[in-house]
C-alpha cells in the first residue's frame, strides 16, 4: 500500500486529480449528496474546452523557458468567428466552415512564429501584440452579430452518451494522441529535447526550427477547434468568448505538473487540472459566495495549488 | 568598424526616442490643433499612470520575472484611494502599505518554492480583482482632493504631465542605473547565481524589486483617480498589457537585467500618445487594439533589424 503510495506521489499529475477530488467532495458534502453525478458531467461537458487549448499550451510551454502562446484567447474567438460566418447556419456548409476556421488558425500560428523567428521577438511579446491583430480581426470580421451554429455543430457539441459527453470522448481520443506524438514520434521527442537544451538538440542533428515552428502552429490550431466547438456549444460566437482561457491555458499545464523549464510534459495532469478549475466554481457557486468572494478563492487556491505541487525542483 | 558599432549602440538606443518623435509628428499633423500647451495636456495625462505602471513592470522584469497582475493590481489601489483614503487617510493608507507588502510577500513564494511569477501573478490578478470588486461593487467612490490637485496642477510653458514623466524617469535613473544597490538588483537579473555567490541573497533583490513594483502600482493607481475623480475595480485592466509593451518598446529586455528607465517611461508615453493618434486618425474602432499590436510590432521588427546589423560585424 505504501509502496502504491509512493510510486503514486512521485506523479507530476496526482496533485490535480487530489486537488479536484477534495473540491468535488467538498461540494457534494454541501449539498448532501444530491447531483453528484451531473455535476461531474457539467464539469467534464466544459473542462473540455480548456483540455483542448490546454494541449497545445503545454506542448508551447514544453519547448522551454520564455514560450508561451498568449493569443489563444483570441485565435478561439477569430475561429468562432469564422467557423459560423461561413457555416451560416447551413449543415451543408459545416466542412467548409471548419476548414476556413482551421485555416485562419493555421494563419495564425504561422504569423506567430515568423514573428518569433524572423524578427527575433520574444514568444510572450510576438503572441501578445498578435492577438491584438487578431481580436481585430475577429471584431472587424464578426460584426458582434451573434450567429446560431448549424444543427449538426451544435448537436455534436452538445450530444451525451450515458451522462459522458461525446465531446469528452472526442478529446480523451486527442488526448491519447497528443501523448502518443510525445512518446512515440521523433516530432514528440525532438520537443522534449529542445526543452531540455536547445544547443544539445541542434548539435544532435535535430530540426529545431521546423519542430518549434510545428509547435505554434499546433498550439493555434487547437485553439482554432475549441472556437469552432465552443461556438457549437454555447450557441454562436461572441467577442469575448475567448475571455477567461489565458489563465485557464497556462494554469492547467502548471497545475499538471508540466514543467515551466521545458522538457517535461504531462498529459493526463491537464486533464485533472481542467475538472479542478471548473469544479472549483461549481463549489464557491454552490456555497453562494459573492462575485468578490469567488475571484479571491479562486486566485487563492490556484497559487495554493502550484505552491503544494511544487515549483521545479530539478531545475540546472 | 568601432564608429559603425557605436552608431549601431546609439541608434539601438535612439529607437525608443525615434518611435515617440514619428508618433507625436504624426499626430500633429493628422490634428495640427494638438500642438499646444493645452493639446499636449490633455493627450498627455494619462501617460502618467501608465508611465508609473510601467515603471513597475520594469521592475519585475529586471529580476527576469512577468508581472500579469499590475492592472487589476491598480484597478486596486484605485478603489482603495476612492473610498478609504478619502473617508479614513489613516486606514487607507495602512490598506496601500498592506498592497505593497502583499508584492513584496509574493516575491518570497516566488523565490522559495521557484514557482513561474506567470503563474502566480495571475493567479494573483485575481485575488487584487477580488477585493476590488468587493470595495466597490460598481463605479464610484471619490478621490481624495489633495490627489485631484496634484494631478490638474498647471505648470507655465511646459505640460505637468511630461515633467511628471521626466522627474518619475530620472528619480528611478538614478536608483536603478547609478546607485550601487541599483547594479546589484539589475545583476541579479544578469546572473543570479553570480550575485548569490558574491554574498547578495537573492530573496532580499527580489522582495525589494516586487516591492518598489507595489509601490510605483500604488504610484499609478492614486495617480489614475487624480484624473478620473472616481475609481472601478476594472478600471485599469488593460494596464497589464501597456506595462509590458511599455517596457519592451523602450528597449528593454526580457531576461539579463537589462532595462532602461528613460525607455520605459518613453515607451508608456508613446503608447498612451498612440491612442490619441489613432481616434484622429479615424481609424475605426475595431481596429483600434490591432493597431496598438502593428506598432509593438513595427518597433520591434526595427530592433531586430539593428541587431542583425549589429551581429553580422
């Protein structure tokens, strides 16, 4: 049992899935019991989103100090934006419509990345002045005219199997894929490597360039599937429908137990770290805690979390 | 080759001067009435706060850290200067020592558990937004009249907000750039480890650095309601944003310590002057933040351009 224990702990990600348990439990105590099980399927319905952009964050994050992709928020926006513009509410023109979303996104990652390897800018500040760019875009674009999915978008978004949401299904399958590319393919192990040392990477032969620049690209067009899945859900696209997935972004990769040096990344702690944040404001909603409240505790317990879990401490 | 490298050096840190001159001349001659005591005033104030916010960021990134947090942190300090400094002074101003204290406090977690400050300052943006939101619920509040007289204080011939700017420049100048403590918190920026080595504790630079970053937030945020006479906890929200691109615009670096205060207050000048620039431009509203984006852009594609010269020597 101890033994268990041990193997356990030493998980980057058992931090995320105890974290989210005592949160879940905490609130079913609350309420006696009652909707246990739909809060888990609430939680799991919009953790999704966060997973997805979370992905792609921590394949960013894992490529080493300083990168980071600050214009998911917008690039879930400009893909919302897109994705029901051009679907316009047709079934017929839902693959049309996904594929203009995906190729803005696609646009994006590599306008990010020519920023950062041509000009030389920094990750945080080439992906920080593009989402400017790219939030104009969407507005100047979008119109703030609320446009209603098509049937078939809003249907797969919203669809359930046995209380799991398809959508769920859909993203435990990415997931898996996600891992396997780390693990199992020479792009996978070249991004730990980089992250690792970039200068041991390049003396070894490996293609820097073309793996980071894969990794932007990646990065936004995960971004680009949760805008056009979030719009399926949530009933159209909205200006401000990115909002909120910055911090849940990077929060879900270091509550994981990603490394923020690099090198290390870790897919189910995303998993676990997603259902926490999102069960976090079930409970303070359940406990009725003001606005004020819930943005303090919220704060609190996400710095609380990363404090326990632990910064790195295999740091060179 | 020398007197090349030296024009590269000066030119490199002519840039932020440049782009401010290019800006304000563009101005002037999209709105030739702006080129006045009182045009200059009224475009100018508030690059006051932001100047001061910038400040703060700056201070964070000398330790080689990233503040997310300085614009709900002013959002803060506003709310607290519109209802307890104004009703009880001496509550209010314990509550801002409390504010600084809390960066200070931050910085220890930071540097004892080696946490990313990304992380925690945004999850700290949070907490600062929090209490704002439960100081004042909705907009309101009023700032203390001593703070509305400094902040419309009329100075013959040249504009109060660009001598606030220079004093504010040359005060952290001499703190930072000249003083002896002032090379040992940009070298820990250098190299941390060097510094701990040669005695200096890392905890100490980095709490004393997040604390001047409260402190100048403090600055920023009593200064902000000095103009609008009334605060909102989200009334600084894009200051995050201006802090960085401020900073990073007059020529600062992201790692190694090196920064430079005259840039900084250059760049939050050029920013806040850029928002003038665009609404005379007609430029349509949607359009107004991605503009903010292609001139960061423009300037640092500048940069870079130098320094490619600089390198291929």
């Amino acid at each position: 049992m101890t033994n268990i224990w041990t193997k356990l702990r030493a998980q980057p990600w058992i931090w995320s899935f105890i974290a989210m348990i005592a949160v879940w439990l905490a609130t079913i105590a609350f309420t006696g019991g009652q909707g246990a099980g739909e809060i888990l399927t609430a939680a799991l319905s919009f953790a999704t989103f966060t997973i997805i952009i979370g992905l792609g964050q921590m394949m960013v994050i894992t490529t080493g100090p300083g990168n980071v992709d600050l214009s998911i928020p917008a690039t879930i926006t400009l893909a919302g934006v897109v994705a029901t513009k051009v679907m316009d509410t047709d079934n017929a023109r839902l693959l049309i419509g996904i594929l203009a979303a995906l190729g803005a996104s696609f646009v994006v990652g590599l306008f990010n990345y020519g920023l950062i390897r041509l000009l030389r800018i920094p990750p945080i500040i080439a992906t920080l002045s593009s989402s400017f760019l790219i939030l104009s875009t969407a507005i100047s674009y979008g119109r703030g005219i609320r446009i209603k999915p098509p049937p078939m978008l809003a249907d797969f978004a919203t669809t359930r199997i046995l209380g799991v949401p398809l959508l769920a299904i859909f993203v435990l399958a990415l997931s898996i894929g996600i891992a396997l590319l780390i693990k199992r393919t020479l792009y996978g192990r070249t991004v730990l490597a980089i992250g690792q040392n970039p200068r041991a990477a390049r003396l070894a032969g490996l293609n820097v360039d073309l793996t980071r620049f894969a990794t932007y690209l990646l990065s936004a067009l995960l971004a680009g599937v949760t805008g056009i899945v979030l719009s399926g859900f949530s009933g159209g696209a909205a200006l401000n429908m990115g909002e909120g997935f910055l911090l849940a972004s990077i929060a879900v990769v270091v509550i994981g137990g990603t490394s923020v040096a690099g090198g290390r990344a870790n897919v189910p702690g995303i998993w676990g770290a997603a259902l926490f944040i999102y069960l976090l404001d079930t409970m303070l909603n359940t406990f009725g805690a003001s606005a004020g409240i819930r943005l303090i505790m919220t704060g609190v317990i996400i710095i609380a979390v990363i404090t326990i879990a632990g910064g790195d401490r295999q740091q060179r | 080759m020398t007197a090349l490298a030296l024009n590269r050096k000066t030119l490199r840190a002519l840039l932020p001067l440049a782009s401010l001159a290019l800006v304000l001349a563009a101005t002037f001659y999209a709105q030739p009435r702006t080129m006045s005591y009182f045009g200059l005033n009224l475009m100018l104030q508030y690059a006051v706060p932001i100047a001061l916010a910038t400040i703060a960021q700056m201070f964070i990134i000398t330790v080689n850290d990233l503040d997310l947090s300085i614009g709900p942190f002013v959002g803060l300090v506003g709310c607290i200067g519109a209802t307890y400094l104004h009703d009880t002074p001496v509550l209010g101003i314990l509550a801002l020592l409390l504010c600084i204290g809390a960066y200070a406090a931050m910085a220890a977690l930071i540097h004892l558990r080696n946490l990313p400050s990304i992380v925690v300052t945004l999850g700290a943006s949070f907490i600062w937004l929090g209490i704002a939101v439960m100081i004042l619920p909705s907009p309101g509040g009023k700032a203390p009249d001593w703070l509305k007289a400094i902040m419309s204080l009329q100075v013959p011939l040249i504009p109060f907000p660009i001598i606030a700017a220079l004093l504010i420049a040359l005060l952290v100048h001499i703190g930072l750039m000249t003083s002896s403590y002032g090379v040992i918190m940009r070298g820990t920026g250098g190299n941390p480890r060097a510094m701990a080595r040669a005695g200096w504790s890392e905890l100490k630079t980095k709490m004393v650095m997040y604390g001047l970053a409260g402190f100048f937030g403090v600055l920023s945020g009593l200064s902000l309601i000095g103009l609008t006479t009334s605060a909102d906890a989200h009334i600084a929200d894009r200051y995050t944003l201006y802090a960085i691109a401020g900073v990073i615009l007059g020529g600062g670096e992201f790692v190694g310590g090196r920064v430079s205060p005259f840039g900084a207050v250059i760049g939050a000048l050029t920013l806040a002057l850029a928002g003038s620039f665009l609404i005379f431009m007609r430029i349509s509203p949607d359009w107004q933040i991605g503009a903010q984006g292609a001139i960061l852009i423009i300037v640092l594609a500048l940069r870079a351009l130098i320094s490619a010269g600089e390198a291929r020597r």
